[in-house]
C-alpha cells in the first residue's frame, strides 16, 4: 500500500524567510476627487492593509494629536465627545496616511503628511478613502467577511473533514453567524426531504414531531402529508 508523500517540513527560520519575501497585497483605487468639469478623478493611489506595528503607530499619533489639540486630558469618569470624535477622524487620517501609497513606487507615501491631509482633504473625502481602506483589508486580509455559495459548502466540507472549529478564526463574526444560520436551514431542509422519503432519521422524537408540523404547513391542502419515518433506534 503506497502512503502519501511526507511534507517537508521548514524551519522556523525558513518559514519566517518564506514569509517574509511575500510581497504585501494592494489594490488600485481612485483618489475621490474628480477633475473640475469632469467625472474622471484626479489620480489613483495604492492601498495595502496595514501592519500591527503600523496600526499601533497611527492609534498613537491620533491618542497624542487629540490630547494635544484639546488641551484637556480625557477623564476616565467623563464622557469626553469631543475627544471621542477628535480621536475617531484623526485615526482615519493617520491610518490612510500609512495605508495609501504611491501607485509607481509602493514603498513610498502617497501623501506628504497627515497634517497637509488634514488641510486638503474634505470630510467626505477622508471617509470615502477610509471605507475604501475597510474594504480592502477585508478582500485582502486573512478574515472572510463574505463567502459564494460555492465557498460556503467548501469551508462546510472543511469542519467536517478535518473536525475542528479552527476554520472559523479565519472568517468575521458576521460571516460566522450567517454560515450557521445557512447550516442550520441546510440541515433542516435535509431532515424534512429524508423524512418525506419514509427513511429512518436518527433524530429525536421532538425533531420528527416538529419536521411533520414544517411538512404540514408547506403541503398545498389536497396534497397528502406523506407519512414520516420512526425515529432510528439502531446503532
């Protein structure tokens, strides 16, 4: 009997290495402003998600920018709103500072800096480029925010095969909650087709009894209720 080719394992060096030399991902998007007279815009910018350490940096600069501008340190007691909403609209500023980028030269910044962003860009602006950013870094990133029918039942195929909930670290709470909610009118659906068929369900009685009332209620009345199966006792 021929056994599978054992996988060659890499060192953490080597992995680290192999990680390493993946360039980032980015995309091609329109900078949301167009030329005058014209619905064509201005340029385009590149966008990569950004890393911890980068994430950490913009969340910094936002806490420091805030604090500064205010003149007035945020009391863990107080609802502080103009420090809340500061610090929210500064952080869209120093995250797109990072994640936008030159089109022709990816490690460059697309913008000077985020004080010059802050002058020129409009609110509007800011926000557009902001969800653009969110929106990439979820098409982008290793969490699924959205999944084809196709991919569904290829991530349902996955739990099954390999039994465990690992997958599910790997797509948004969102996603999540739609895929169970599918599986479970999956399964549903799956029970009242077999139990119409008068094959044994390994079910128990409350599930036969409430499959037989779904049968009822989706029946046209001169249709006959097909009988349903006794639960399956054997082992």
């Amino acid at each position: 009997m021929n056994s599978a080719p054992k996988k060659e394992e890499m060192s953490p060096t080597d992995l680290w290495v192999a990680l390493t030399a993946l360039p980032r991902p980015s995309r091609e998007i329109p900078v949301p402003r167009n030329k005058e007279g014209t619905e064509e815009p201005i340029g385009t910018i590149r966008v990569w998600p950004l890393t911890q350490e980068e994430q950490m940096a913009a969340n910094a600069e936002a806490d420091s920018f805030t604090k500064k501008l205010l003149k007035d340190p945020q009391k863990k007691e107080e609802a502080n709103l103009g420090y809340h909403h500061t610090f929210t609209n500064e952080m869209a500023v120093q995250v797109l500072f990072r994640a936008c980028r030159d089109v022709d030269n990816i490690k460059r910044a697309a913008f000077p800096s985020p004080q010059l962003m802050r002058a020129t860009f409009t609110t509007d602006e800011i926000g557009v480029m902001f969800n653009t950013y969110a929106t990439v870094q979820s098409e982008l990133g290793p969490i699924r925010a959205h999944m084809t029918t196709e991919e569904t039942e290829g991530f349902i195929l996955r739990l099954r095969d390999g039994g465990s909930a690992f997958p599910f670290d790997s797509i948004s709470w969102e996603q999540q909650r739609s895929l169970v909610l599918g599986m479970a009118c999956r399964l549903v659906d799956c029970w009242t087709a077999i139990s119409s068929a008068g094959l044994p369900l390994a079910v128990s009685t409350f599930v036969l009894e409430r499959l037989h009332q779904i049968i009822l209620e989706e029946s046209p009345k001169e249709d006959h209720t097909p009988e349903l199966a006794e639960p399956d006792t054997t082992e």
